[in-house]
C-alpha cells in the first residue's frame, strides 16, 4: 500500500473546489517530501492558486510498503495508482503530472499510459534507463564501464524479471501527442546530464506543446533552490495555461544553458 498526502485548493485560509489535481512524484530513494529542497513553498503556491495536490511515496520509499525500488520500471504502475486514486475517491478528472529524477520520468511514462492527465512537468528526468546505466554506473560503482555496467544491468533483469526496453521516458513522450509538456533540467547536472531531456525534447515531434528550461546552475534537481522565482512562475504559468487556456498569460520563455 502506498502512503501519501492529499493537500486541497485553498483560498484565505478555506478548502475550495478545483478542477484540477498536481501529483507529485519524488526521485529515487528519495521520500514525497524531496529532501533538501523546500517543496512545501511551491505546494503552497499550487495551493493557493487554485490546485489540489497529492504527494505520496513510491513503494519502498517513506511510509509506503514494498520490498525494493525498480528505478520506474513497477513505480509506472504507483503512480497510475495514484491516478486512479484521485479520479475514484475525489472526484477529480483533470489531472497534471509532476516529478523529479526518476520521479520526472516515471511522470512520462504514466503519463503517456493515463490519456486523462491533461499535463506533465518534469524535472530531470532520465532519457532511457538501459542507456542510463550503461554510460553511468561505473561512476557510482567505481568500476570499469565495460564489463561490469553491462553485467550488473544483466543481472538486474534477472533479479527483478523486468524488461528493462519499457522504461524508456524517451519512447513514451513521443506517445503523448499533442499534449503539453514542461522539461526542466540544471545545466549542472553530475548526475543525470541535462542533455537526457534535450534528447526527449528533440525526440517530440509536437514541438508546439513542449518546452524546456535548462537554467545554468549546479546539481541534481537543484533548479527550484537556485531558481526558486522564476521556477514556480515556469510551473504556474504551465498549470494556469492547462486550467484557463482562453485567458492570457505571460509567454514561458526558452532558456538553455551554453552547451
């Protein structure tokens, strides 16, 4: 059973009706609360402005059950959960996806998989997991890319029987049609590199319903720390155009980092 919270629209204080619910979804072996990032001030900003929210935790992960984490392969199928959740028990069928690492790609593929999430924001995300690893392992591992990454990835296939080709965030954005799409990604990323979501971007052929934010600062999810204002006004003005396209707003601009 997974754990999580449900945080309503507010307005002055009160519970408000909304249209429109924000899951959240956290990063590996991280917890609903993104530790070391003050997430709770951008819920509020969603909040208040109108969305409800729901935060939880992938199995394995906080207070929620499980016996190991896959890296999005099974936490595809927590975050339908989640879906499934806000739709049946609140009534809720205008959902928007957000997430962070493997959160921010879990939120791709469910997405692509969920034809009723209006919306996905993610931060960055993984391109596609057997790639990941080949080219990165050896950095945690400390051992030599050939053969050990290719070995340790064969051997995760078979510990957890998983077809490891299905997590691939990559494939599943050119599945999301003409649906919206907000990549986010630190420049200096020592852990994903940020050109994982310029390859998901590129890879989109509905170039008028996606946009990306590459800002030049340092560390893994650490955009929303550097760039604390202009990231909630990316995100809420991304949300406002899914909740009130009629209205004007103003225009989310393209900013890439030097590469």
């Amino acid at each position: 059973m997974l754990s999580g919270w449900w945080i309503p629209a507010q307005e002055e204080g009160m519970i408000r009706n909304s249209r429109y619910t924000v899951i959240l979804s956290h990063g590996y072996h991280n917890v609903r609360t993104l530790e070391g990032i003050a997430l709770f001030d951008l819920v509020k900003r969603m909040s208040a402005d109108g969305y409800h929210v729901l935060m939880y935790d992938f199995r394995h992960c906080g207070f929620s059950e499980g016996r190991m984490s896959t890296g999005g392969y099974l936490e595809r199928y927590d975050l339908l959960a989640a879906i499934r959740y806000v739709k049946k028990e609140k009534h809720c069928h205008h959902i928007v996806l957000m997430g962070w690492s493997m959160g921010a790609a879990v939120s791709i593929m469910a997405g692509a998989m969920a034809k009723e999430v209006r919306g996905i924001i993610a931060d960055s995300p993984y391109a596609d997991l057997k790639h990941y690893l080949y080219e990165n392992m050896s950095r945690f591992t400390k051992l030599p890319s050939f053969p050990f990454s290719y070995l340790t990835v064969g051997l995760t296939k078979h510990w957890l029987r998983m077809n490891i080709k299905e997590v691939s965030p990559l494939e599943a954005a050119k599945q999301l049609g003409k649906r919206p799409l907000l990549l986010i990604h630190a420049e200096g990323d020592e852990v994903i590199p940020y050109k994982d979501t310029l390859t998901i971007y590129e890879a989109i052929k509905e170039k008028g319903k996606v946009d990306y934010w590459v800002p030049t600062v340092q560390g893994h999810i650490r955009a929303y720390i550097h760039e604390k204002k202009a990231y909630e006004e990316k995100v809420l003005n991304f949300l406002h155009h899914l909740a009130y396209p009629k209205r004007r707003h103003c225009q989310v601009k393209r900013i890439v980092g030097k590469y």
